[in-house]
C-alpha cells in the first residue's frame, strides 16, 4: 500500500469509528426520546456461539446474540458502563489520544463511573468492541506494551505531533516498543524478505547480538510470551503490506504450540474480531521431534501440560496440518519439553549458527 493510500485508510478508519459510535449514542437516545426503555444487541460470546470457520482460518461468532436492556435491572449497571464505555472511546477517538486498559478502569472514576475491578472494565470495552464490530485499538485503547521489533524497516509516524517523521527499527539495540505509534505508522521501505517472531526476550537478544537480521535478511519480533493484540496486528500487516513470510520460534511445549497458532488462527476470545491472523505465518519450533532429533535438555510436562495436550488435539485448528498432529504425539509420547534455550547446550551461537538455518529452510 502506498503512503498516501495508507494515510488515507486511517483518516477513514478513524471516521468509520467515530460514525459508528455516534449511531450507537443517537440510537440510545432516540430510544428513550420515544419511551422506551434504551437496550443494545450484540452477538453472543458464549462457547456455544464460538465457530471455527475453515475459509477464514480462524474462530468465528454464529448467529446468537444477547440483548442487554435497561429495563432489567441485572443489566441496567452493565449497561451504563457500556454507554460510558463508548463516550470515553468517542472521545479518545476524536483528540486522537490513547489510554491502556489499566488507565480505563481508573478513568472511569472521574466520571463517578465504577467497576468492581479491572477484568469488569475489560469485559465492558470486549462487549462495545462486539456492539460495533471494531476493536479497542481503533478506540486508541491499548493493553500496556511489552512486544517489541528490530531489523532494517524504515517507517513514518502517523499520530499527531509525529506526522511524517521516519525511523529506522535497527536504531535501538533492544529493538522497538510495539506501541499504537509504531502499529499505527507507515511502512517505508525495508531489505527484510522475512519475519522471525519470538517467543521470550533472551532470544531476541541473542538474535540481535548475532546479527540474525542481517544473517537472514529478516525483521526479528519479540512476542513476549503470548503475543498481544497490537503485535499480531503488525505481524498481519508486515505480512499483508510487505509480502514478508512469516516464521515463529517458541519454546517446545503445548504453551508455545498455542502461541504460534493464535498468531496463525486468533483466539476464541477475539472471535468477534478480524485483521488480528496471519494464516499463512509458520510453526518453525521448537517442535517434540526437534527435542528428540537435537537431543535437547527437558524437564517432564505435568498433569496442566497433559491435559492441554489432549485439548490441542481435539481443536479443530490443529487438524488442518498434519504437522500439528504429529508433533502433539510425539510430546504425548516422550512426555518432555525444552525451552528454546536448551540449545546453549551446543555453545552460545549453535541455535543461529545450525538450528536456524535448518527449520527456515524445512519450514519455508
């Protein structure tokens, strides 16, 4: 996409938003402008509702849906924070800033609106995100930055006070907050023919130091353990934008096959969401057969690590590729896992030198 047509994209993103939030607040009032008790429909997040659809790759809502009303009194503080919920978005919308999740939950109280907690306050911005069908980001609501990237990608800030200025993601040696102004910018230019997204921090470090970016022509991610929102956001768009291929690097155990796969397929938690895959991104390790193969230094997976191996294998998301299927037997069978810093094992500079090479070229 172009500068200008991408520029262009967010200024009617931004409008789409506002528009949307505007109809919610006239709908309310012309509701009760006409005696009615004001009520909002949204499609329901219950299990029951939660479909995984084969052509998008990834969980879907059906057609279910609930209607929280302020007649019933159950729904009635619910539904004020619901309404508050979209003032407060409206206005972050329309001054172009941004708050963090925790910043909602104490925002609120200035406006004598309360939540119990700050899951309460998640799950209110969740159900405005289901009213309207965007997401909090488009709201500049963003959860507390702990992703991160680095390699040679130009790119040009787009929110206010930054408009135009470029840098480069190489300029800092512990790589770049993934924010709302790096999601959020435009793509310049870059040498990178590839992402390699990572699980945990000590690797993206190594991976800095040995110049994997340069090595493998590539832009390194730092997921930090599950990758938030906002970073599956911009693996999606480093992919779509810039045609990059998309390999992940986990540790080898059933937490990190699910990490990989909700870069790949999302999460039922985000099913009334899209824009947050990268269907195509690949599983690159470590894998159970890497554990064997490589010989690596495991600890035994326990009852937790057990039971979510059983609940991966009934997921239809991990029967689309024999791969997945494979490899959930193999850690089934040897009941061991490995993180990914078991290859020191071999030196400092094997899992660059000999490991890597070897699953980008399987892999690609």
């Amino acid at each position: 996409m172009e500068p200008k047509e991408y520029r262009s994209s967010i200024i009617e993103r931004r409008k789409d938003v506002l528009a949307s939030l505007e109809n919610l607040g006239v709908k309310i009032y012309e509701q009760m402008d006409k005696g009615y008790f004001p009520s909002v429909e949204m499609p329901s997040r219950s299990t029951d509702n939660i479909y995984y659809d084969q052509k998008l790759r990834q969980f879907i809502l059906g057609d279910k849906t609930v209607r929280r009303s302020a007649r019933n009194i159950r729904h009635l503080k619910p539904f004020a924070q619901l309404v508050w919920a979209a003032l407060f978005s409206y206005e972050l919308t329309s001054q172009r800033k941004t708050s963090t999740l925790r910043d909602v939950y104490y925002s609120a109280q200035a406006y004598e609106m309360t939540f119990k907690d700050q899951q309460e306050s998640n799950n209110i911005i969740t159900d405005l995100e289901t009213v309207l069908g965007f997401s909090r980001e488009d709201f500049n609501i963003f959860p507390e930055e702990r992703s991160a990237v680095f390699g040679d990608l130009t790119i040009s800030y787009t929110v206010p006070g930054y408009e135009g200025k470029t840098l480069n993601l190489t300029s800092h040696p512990d790589g770049v907050m993934i924010g709302p102004a790096l999601t959020s910018a435009e793509f310049v230019e870059t040498t990178a023919d590839k992402v390699i997204a990572i699980e945990k921090g000590g690797l993206f470090t190594r991976f800095i130091e040995e110049n994997v970016h340069k090595k493998f022509n590539a832009l390194l991610v730092l997921t930090a353990g599950q990758a938030p929102r906002a970073t599956r956001h911009f693996i999606r768009r480093l992919n779509r934008e810039l045609n990059l291929p998309v390999f992940i690097f986990t540790d080898g155990d059933p937490w990190g096959m699910h990490i990989a796969m909700v870069i790949i397929s999302g999460s039922a938690n985000a099913a009334h969401l899209r824009d947050l895959t990268t269907p195509d991104a690949k599983w690159s390790g470590v894998w159970a057969t890497d554990i064997v193969n490589y010989k690596l230094p495991t600890d035994p997976l326990d009852e937790i690590d057990m039971k979510r191996l059983y609940e991966l294998q009934k997921d239809p998301r991990y029967k689309e590729d024999p791969l997945w299927q494979r490899e959930i037997k193999t850690f089934m069978k040897i009941r061991r896992k490995a993180e990914q810093e078991a290859f020191s094992r071999y030196g400092l500079t094997y899992i660059v030198d000999e490991y890597l090479p070897a699953k980008l070229e399987e892999t690609r």
